[in-house]
C-alpha cells in the first residue's frame, strides 16, 4: 500500500494563500495606478510645453514686427520729413554746441 494518503483540508494555509494573493493583487494596482498617474503628468507636460512653444513663436513674431516698426519710425528720412513739416530746418554751422559729459572730460583730465 501506498505512504501518499491525503492531505487534510488546512484553513489557515487557504487564509494566508488568498491573503498573499490580496496583496500582490494590491501591489499590481498601485503599480498599474502610478503608471497611469505618470503617464497622465507626461501627457499634461506635452500640452504645456506645445502651449509655450505657440507662446513662444507669438512673442518672436511681435518682436520682429516692433522691431522694424521701430526701425521705420526712428529713420532719418522720416525724422527729417516731420521735421520739415512742423517747419524745421538744420541748423547753421555756428549754431551748434558740442557738450561733453563729466566722464567724456574727466577721461580728457579737465574738470567740468
């Protein structure tokens, strides 16, 4: 006769066997949670970043178009054009005065 005789029924090893698979089965849904949670801050990130990258172009195209209306606008053709019409003129030779700065005569070594 055969020594294998049947195991009897343990209770307390079917309590700690689904107590285990409880817990891994806990442990692979925290794991599953964080992976979306991540995955959900990565995705969050993307359209921030494409927001500041359209902020971005924004703000390069206003600065090349107030650039060159600044360039439009401090021209001397066109300094000259107002100037004439609020009947201005250049002024003679002996009407100009050079002024120099403290610091342009302090480099020269006189005093101001």
């Amino acid at each position: 006769m055969s020594d294998h005789s049947p195991t009897p029924y343990d209770p307390s090893k079917r309590r700690v066997t689904i107590a285990l698979m409880l817990l891994a089965l806990a442990g692979v849904m925290a794991l599953a949670i964080a992976h979306i949670a991540r995955r959900q801050h990565v995705i969050r990130l993307g359209y921030e970043l494409s927001d500041a990258r359209s902020a971005h172009r924004k703000a390069l195209e206003e600065h090349r178009r107030l650039s060159l209306e600044r360039a439009m606008l401090r021209h001397p053709d066109r300094i000259r054009r107002i100037a004439a019409g609020a009947g201005l003129r250049p002024p003679e030779p002996e009407q100009i005065r050079v002024v120099r700065s403290r610091a342009a005569l302090a480099r020269r070594g006189r005093r101001p």
